[in-house]
C-alpha cells in the first residue's frame, strides 16, 4: 500500500523550486481553493445543487451540500476518499467554510497542522478532524443510482449555470467522447475489455495480431460530454456527461445529451456544435438544425460523397481559394502554428548577421506553412443529411510546398469559410485543458 506524507515547510519548497528538484506541483493552492468555494457559498450554488440531488438516504444525517463540496475539492486534488482528512488540512474549504464547521491549528514547534470540527450529529464522542468521515463519502458515492445521477447533473448543472449568467452569448459547444482506463478488475460495473494499440485507440482482434506487443487488452469505461467553450478560451464548462461501458457508441448518446441540454435550459443557448468524424451523423445533424436551430460543424470522411465532390470542384479553373490566418505560436512547443511575422524577420536577420560573420551568403528564408480555404455552399451530396450543407475544404502548405486537403461540412448556410475553420480549430486549441478534464473524469 503506497504512503503519501504531506508536511507544510516553506524553506524546503522554496529552496527545490530554486535548485530545479521538485517534480510535482499540486495545481490548486490553498488561497485559491478557498476562493472558489466561497464563490460557490456565496452565490448558494452548493446548496441549490444539493435540493435536488438524488440522494440514496431517508434520514440526512450530513449535509448534500458539504458531500458536494467534499466531492469537489477530492477532484481538484485528484485524490481518493482516504486522502480525505489530509486534503482537507492542505486545502481551502474548511478556511471557506468557517469556524462553525472546522478549525485549522499550526502547531508552533512543529508547524503539524490540526483540524478540530464540529460535525453535524452527536453520534461520535470522540473529537472530529473532519466535518464527515471519508467512509460516508464513499457510501453514499456508491448508493447513488448511475441513471438517476447523469440525469440530475445533465438537468441541474446547466440550469445552475444559466442562472449564473455563465453561458457566453455565441453559443459554441464541444461534443466529445473519450475512453477512462480502469484496473483490470470485474468489479467495476458495465465495464469492458477491448484491445488497444500503442496509441490508445480500439482497433478489431480479428484484423490484428494480438500476440503483437503493440496491443493491449485494457479494461475501460467511455465518458461521452458536451462542453461549452467560448473563442478566448477562457470558459470550459461540462455541461452534461454520461459515462457507459467502453464497447457502447457514442454517437447517439451525444445527441440525446444535446435534446436533454436543450430542455433543461431551452432554445437559443447552444448555436454551434463541435464535434469529430466519430461522431458523424447526418439523420440528427439535420434535426438538430431543423428542431433546435444548432449548426454543426464537423469534418468529413475521405469515402463521403460531399468529400469527393468538394475535391473535384478544386479541379475547377475558376474555383476561388482564399488564405486563412491560423493563430500565431505563442509557445515553442505549438510547431503546428505559424510564427508571427516579427519573429521571422528577426530569426532572417540572425541568420544573415551570422553568415557575414563567418563570410558567407546570406541564406535564403524558408518559405513558412500556410493555408488555403475553399468554399461550396448549398451542397446536397450527403444524402444522409436532410438540410443544405457549406463545405469548406482545407489545403495545408508546408514549407517543403507538400499540401494536404481535408475538409469540414457545417449546416450554417451563412458561415465563411475562415469562420467555420475558426470555430473548429477551438477543438485542438483546449486539448491540453480537455486531457486533464479526461483524466480526471
């Protein structure tokens, strides 16, 4: 059983952080955890999402809305039901909360933090180091109904946030599915074996050699999510998810989570979604349009028939390319962006001042990547889809001058081309922030 230890020592930290030895941060601090439930305390978001919580108990013995918080600040920790005592000391809620609920203590001497709660039943004699036992967390996690529980957050989590006035006026959504690995253990429910490349990408035991090492047998769930973005990045907001055995397909799951979000908080909020080839479906795409007014945006398979159209318009002597700019690199390791025109002249300007140095030519700059946008509009060769589509195809210039097409469909018919290309591009701009909204689900 592995040990973690945590202790409060300013100097040590300070110290690592200047000789470069500490290689794990915890990401959320104490001031800043506290913060954000004082927000949520302060606005009642705790407390309206606990009204409706579909509790397994009769008899509330502790609070919804603190086994809400707890659940939180578990997840920004990323830590299990046992760590429970040692968060809470590390952590902000209990300074949010307030002396009615716990007190932190700093030992003079030793600097050993201590926490003294009152609880909310007169069961337990002894003293509390934490306003519930982590076991109750657990329990109660686990006598949740799954069913009951993705209906209460799909509903309630984006009726909350409408209210809070969160949801940003243009409307953009992100619809995902993702695979969450679990041990090798028949005891996590509805959860299923498939084989796996090096990747992590599901391929068929019967095209492949699963003696090869390349693949693997892990056992898995899939979280499915609809996320609301806005186009500076600074909203990532689930609202609503529905987590089921690795082998179900996503794709009619997400739409029935677009139907639900929609009759939680009504028409007009979401107007773009966002989505990927596995995800492709014309029959609802089409609905939504038609039913909700919801564009879709995604890109189409090399074997469709509206991609094999849009390239033979390319063909065409007066079909109309126009240059897209795609967003400047802002960190060295974004190599898939252009770099800003200023850094290019400098970078040419070095180089020159170098080869005069060493009494050389000046060298010749490299030609930068760049891309063309193509658009057709009102095309019907998807003849899944019910509804008019603009096509809009993508041709990528590298440096070396190879180019590589690929192609996006949305059913807005009054999208630009570097429009509609914008609005997709948001899907790779917050991977990071979605690999850690993954990997935490």
């Amino acid at each position: 059983m592995d040990l973690v230890a945590f202790e409060n020592d300013r100097k040590f930290v300070l110290e690592g952080l200047r000789h470069g030895e500490v290689d794990y941060m915890e990401s959320v601090s104490e001031a800043a955890e506290a913060d954000l439930f004082r927000h949520l305390i302060s606005r009642d978001v705790l407390t309206r999402l606990a009204e409706t919580y579909p509790t397994p108990r009769e008899k509330e013995e502790v609070p919804v809305w603190l086994y809400l918080a707890s659940q939180i600040t578990l997840k920004l920790h990323d830590a299990a039901y046992h760590a429970f005592p040692y968060v809470l000391r590390s952590g902000g809620l209990i300074t949010a909360l307030g002396p009615n609920v716990g007190r932190k203590a700093v030992h003079p001497d030793t600097a050993d933090v201590t926490l003294s709660c009152e609880g909310f039943n007169d069961k337990n004699t002894n003293g509390r180091q934490t306003p519930c036992d982590q076991d109750f967390l657990r329990k109660l996690g686990s006598d949740t109904k799954p069913d009951r529980l993705h209906a209460w957050f799909n509903r309630e989590v984006p009726r909350c946030l409408r209210s809070l006035k969160l949801f940003d006026a243009e409307g953009l959504f992100l619809g995902d599915a993702s695979y969450i690995f679990v041990p090798d253990n028949e005891n996590y429910e509805d959860s299923v074996k498939l084989l796996f490349d090096e990747h992590n990408h599901p391929v068929d035991p019967k095209k492949v050699d699963v003696a090869d090492k390349r693949y693997q047998w892990r056992r898995c769930y899939k979280v499915v999510s609809l996320i609301h973005v806005n186009r500076s990045l600074d909203l990532f907001l689930t609202v609503a998810a529905r987590v089921v055995p690795g082998n179900r397909h996503e794709c009619p799951i997400l739409y029935e989570l677009v139907d639900g979000f929609v009759q939680a908080v009504d028409r007009g909020w979401m107007k773009v979604l966002i989505i990927d080839r596995g995800l492709i479906d014309g029959p609802n795409m089409g609905r939504l349009k038609t039913a909700h007014q919801i564009d879709t945006i995604v890109p189409l398979k090399k074997n469709m028939n509206a991609y094999q159209d849009m390239l033979g318009l390319t063909r065409l002597k007066d079909f109309q390319w126009e240059p897209y700019q795609a967003p400047y690199a802002t960190r060295r390791d974004q190599t898939d962006r252009p770099k800003h025109p200023t850094l290019i002249k400098r970078e040419v300007k070095r180089q020159q001042t170098l080869a005069k140095k060493k009494g050389l030519p000046p060298p010749q700059p490299l030609p930068q990547p760049r891309t063309l946008l193509g658009i057709a509009r009102g095309v019907t060769s998807w003849t899944d889809c019910p509804v008019p589509l603009t096509v809009v195809i993508n041709r990528e210039i590298d440096s070396d001058e190879t180019v590589n097409d690929w192609v996006l469909a949305t059913t807005c018919s009054s999208c630009g081309a570097g429009q509609v290309r914008s609005n997709y591009t948001l899907r790779t701009a917050i991977e990071e922030r979605h690999r850690q909204y993954r990997r935490k689900s």
